[in-house]
C-alpha cells in the first residue's frame, strides 16, 4: 500500500536522506556525504536517524520541498517511517510541515492516497506546495531484509535522482516496532508540581519553575518525575527509576538496546530526582546534584566526550554535584547549576547551544558568563531559558517563529537573545517548532509553527511570530509542547490538549492533574503522583487518548 504524505520544508527534507547524488550546480543539492558511508544491517531508526544526519550536514538551508509518497506494506508503516524522518530532520533545523497539507493536495489535485505516484502528478503537488524538489520513496519487504530507498525530482527541470538501496535488517526491534505500530510508546512528561492557588477568572501567582525538558519542572528533591520521549518514556517512583518504548540507541538505560512494552526498573538505586527524555538519549539528576546521561551520543549529545555510538546504561557527566535542572532535547542538552551557570552540549546545527557558533560540542560548555539562569528547555533545535528576574531569552533556528522573535522565519540566533520586554515569566517548555509558557500571573502563552493549530490561537495554519495569549483564563500551572500539539493543567485539576488539527479543549474530566508532557502522544501525573498514559503502547496494549491508561511501576 502506498501513502501520499506531504512536507514542505526550507532545506531538503525526509526521504532525500538516502541519496548519495547531486544534480547540476544550478540545483540544490540532494544529498550528504555521510550518507554514502550507511551500510546494510541497520535497524529501521538507526537508518533513519543517521541518513538525516547526513543530509542536513549537507544540505543548504531554504530550499523548499515536499515528500508526496511512501511505499510500504501498510499506511501506518509508512506514517511511522514519516514521521521519524521528519522529527529527526527538525532536530537539524529544517522546517516541517503539518501532515494535513496532504488532505489540501489531495482534495484539490484530485488524485488518490493510495496506488502509484507519476512522476508528473508528483510535480503537481510540489507546485501546489511552493516545493522546489518533489521526493518519493518505498520499503521494500525482500524476507530476510527490508530494502529502503527513494527518488527525488527537481519540479520545474524534472531532473531525476535515484537513491542508492539501503537494507534494513528486519531483526526483533523492528518486528517490535512494526507491531506496536497501532500506537507509539507512551512517551512520558516530568515531575509533579503541586498546584498553585488561583481561579480561572484573577491573575494569581505562579512560582518560577525549575527544571527543564520540554515542559516546566519541579526543583531537585521531588520524588515523581516523567518524561516523554520521541518513542520511550522514564519516570521516577519513589527514586527508583523505570523506562519502557523505543531502545534502538540504548536511551532506556537497561544495559540493552531491547525494546520494551512495559516500564522496567533501571538499576536498584533510589535517589532519581529529576529525568527528561530526548529523541535517542535520556538525561537526569540524583538527589546529590550528579548528572547522569545515557543512549545516542550522536554529536556529543550524552555529553561524555563522544561523537558517536551509545552509552547503554546511565553514566555520570563529569563530578560536579550541585545539577539542579537539565532537559533533553531533540539533538543537544541544556542545564543549569545551582550557582546560576548555563551551560549546554550536544549538536549546534543552527545554533541551537547558544554558544556563539556552529561547533557541535562532546561535553558541557558553558553558555556566556552570567550566573542568574533559573531553569532553561531544549526543543527540536532551539533553546529557551529564564533568569531569575523573570526575563525570557531564546536562541537556535526560528524558521517556524518559534524564538519569539518577529523577524521572519529564516534566522538563527547563536547567543541568547531577549524576548519582548518584561520580567513576568514564570515556566516555559520547548517543542520540535513551537513554543508555550506560563507568566507568573497564571496566564498562557504560545508562538511558532501554527500548522494544525499548534500554538492555540484560534487558527489552524501559518506562524504565531510573538508570544500571544491563549484565551483570557488564568489559573495555569504546568504546560508542555511537543510535535506541533501542547497541553498544559489548570490549578482547578483540569487538564487541556490543542493542535493536530484541534483548539483548545478539555480532556479526561473525571481525575484531577498536576502535570502533563506531550509528544505525540500525551502523558500525565495525577494528584496522587500516579502516571498516566494517552495513546502509545502500555504494557504491550494500545491506551486510549480519551480513556487514559494507569502505568503500573512496581
């Protein structure tokens, strides 16, 4: 079955990943060096996870392009392939569009979703989408391996690039994944946060948050903590820490890379503190201020001094001991010490450490000399961070807006950069191209990619260039973005979902919340320090988004 899927992005996107050509220096180029070195035996994530990093190496920013299809044996193998490529290229700093554009070509060009794609009617959809390439593309089953492979064309000189082929070992973690395909793990959010006082209908204070990931967090010392990853979730229980989902880079910790469809315990100590999950790699603080990283530690991400392979199990990150906040991101790391430093390491595709320059980096280095930073969030490439009066700064790509700065969407700011005046911020959460916050006076605010109606204003397309209020309600207390969705809770126990083609709406009435993360999929905590999980897979069950599912640690 072949499914018709549509990006439009900046820079040359999803399945140009495998090429390992160029057309005429007149063209964008439609390939990476890095790419001509992927050898067969991969799994389907590894393959996915460093082609993109070979083309975005490679590739010029503000070329504009559109996958319209992908062949596969099902629709859904197709969407997760799809999507995996299009969180990984994000995370290099090319914009992505929302999936529903697809639903626009197809009404309006007429053609079918599924069957083959001419290349003529390929061109037509990239004409309609802006797109200067056109890209499609096909897994094959061959039985003992997968082959993936793809074709890019030029749309107006209909210049034809064929890829090179690229086995896919069909080994256990890709038949794992392929049947837990009705639902993504459940990826997970960080730590509870006690409600603060306050009505929907006053202004109320709301204390500055602590932490990091892609959502605001509790200080070092609270004893719940969960956080969702790109496909696996970890959590801490009482200071035992648990994992389950994805493991293809080992960023479960477990000493393996076995995935899992239900939590397990990552070795027996018991002062976890704080976690955050990123796309392949996993970050998190002990009670006594040591850091610990695990999984991918593509481009030094881990922070051990590596640039490549994986860190199975969780390890320290050098030996300081007064960590209070870290927050795993797509491709990098940012923290803060309890001395007020900021520091960061990871990839700095378009800047997203903050750094003043391109360089990736193996270990934390430490972001300009001020000590007053009080929490900062790693989204897909860029960085937000607030001082301890209250000031919001922002650095990385703002193809999407997602800075907050209104300048238009094809900048990049290597350094942190002040956004709006004011002091009154109290939590902000980065996601893979949009942006949400809390001011201290319990209102909500968001900006970035609009696409499906990320940042809640009311619409369902284009870029949200400055903070805007969502609605007139105050009374917010923790609110995480994830892949152009967001959610966030009330201090009434409430708990809130937008984007993916939906406003603002209440979901799961019947428990009161204190903390939410979003993904894909959205995770929560209760009052009660419970874990809840909204969609993805839970114990090797698929949990519903409307009837959430209680994830059993013990």
């Amino acid at each position: 079955m072949k499914k018709i899927f549509t990006i439009a992005a900046p820079a040359l996107v999803a399945l140009t990943v495998f090429f390992a050509a160029s057309c005429a220096s007149t063209e964008p180029t439609l390939g990476g060096g890095a790419v001509e070195q992927i050898v067969g035996g991969l799994t389907l994530l590894e393959a996915i996870e460093l082609a993109a990093e070979g083309l975005a190496t490679g590739l010029p920013h503000g070329t504009r392009m559109a996958v319209v299809a992908f062949e596969s044996e099902s629709d859904r193998l197709s969407d997760f392939i799809m999507d995996e490529l299009a969180a990984a290229l994000i995370g290099h700093g090319i914009e992505v569009a929302d999936r529903q554009n697809l639903e626009l070509v197809s009404r309006e060009l007429d053609f079918q979703m599924t069957g083959a794609v001419s290349d003529e009617t390929a061109m037509s959809v990239g004409r309609f989408l802006g797109a200067e390439v056109v890209i499609t593309g096909q897994l094959l089953n061959l039985g003992a391996v997968r082959r993936l492979s793809a074709n890019a064309i030029h749309v107006e000189t209909a210049t034809r690039v064929s890829a090179p082929r690229f086995d896919v070992q069909n080994n256990v973690a890709l038949q794992n994944m392929i049947a837990a395909l009705g639902g993504r793990p459940v990826q997970t959010a960080p730590a509870v946060q006690q409600p603060a006082a306050g009505t929907q209908g006053a202004p109320q204070p709301v204390t500055a948050a602590v932490g990091g990931a892609r959502e605001a967090v509790p200080a070092v010392g609270v004893s719940s903590s969960v956080s969702m990853g790109r496909q696996h979730t970890v959590a801490i229980t009482g200071g035992a820490l648990w994992a389950w989902g994805s493991n293809w880079a080992g960023q479960l910790g477990d000493g393996t890379t076995g995935n899992r469809n239900a939590p397990v315990r990552i070795g027996t100590e018991a002062n976890w503190s704080y976690v955050s999950a990123g796309n392949s790699h996993t970050v998190a603080i002990r009670t006594d201020g040591t850091l610990w990283t695990w999984g991918s530690n593509m481009n030094g991400r881990t922070g051990h001094g590596m640039i490549a392979g994986n860190t199975l199990a969780p390890a320290q990150v050098g030996t300081a001991t007064n960590w209070v906040s870290v927050s795993a991101g797509d491709a990098h790391t940012v923290a803060v010490r309890a001395d007020g430093t900021l520091w960061a390491w990871g990839s700095n595709e378009g800047n997203r450490l903050g750094d003043g320059t391109s360089t990736h980096r193996n270990t934390p280095t430490r972001i300009g000399s001020d000590a007053n930073w009080v929490t900062a969030s790693a989204g897909g490439a860029h960085t937000l961070a607030i001082r301890t009066d209250g000031s919001l700064w922002a650095w990385g790509n703002n193809l999407s807006s997602q800075l907050g700065v209104d300048e238009g969407r094809r900048n990049f700011h290597s350094t942190p950069t002040h956004i709006q005046p004011g002091t009154t911020w109290a939590s902000v959460s980065a996601g893979v191209s949009i942006t949400v916050a809390i001011k201290t006076d319990g209102s909500l605010w968001a900006w970035g990619n609009n696409d499906g109606g990320g940042t809640g204003r009311g619409s369902l397309a284009g870029n949200t260039r400055i903070p805007t209020r969502i609605g007139g309600d105050y009374g917010w207390v923790s609110v995480s973005a994830g892949n152009n969705r967001a959610a966030a809770t009330k201090a009434d126990g409430s708990l809130w979902n937008w984007g993916n083609r939906a406003l603002p709406h209440r979901i799961a009435p019947t428990t009161r919340w204190a903390f939410v993360s979003i993904d894909q999929d959205i995770a929560a905590i209760g009052e009660d320090g419970s874990v809840w999980a909204f969609g993805g897979v839970v114990s090797g069950a698929r949990a519903s988004r409307n009837n959430p599912t209680r994830v059993a640690l013990r």
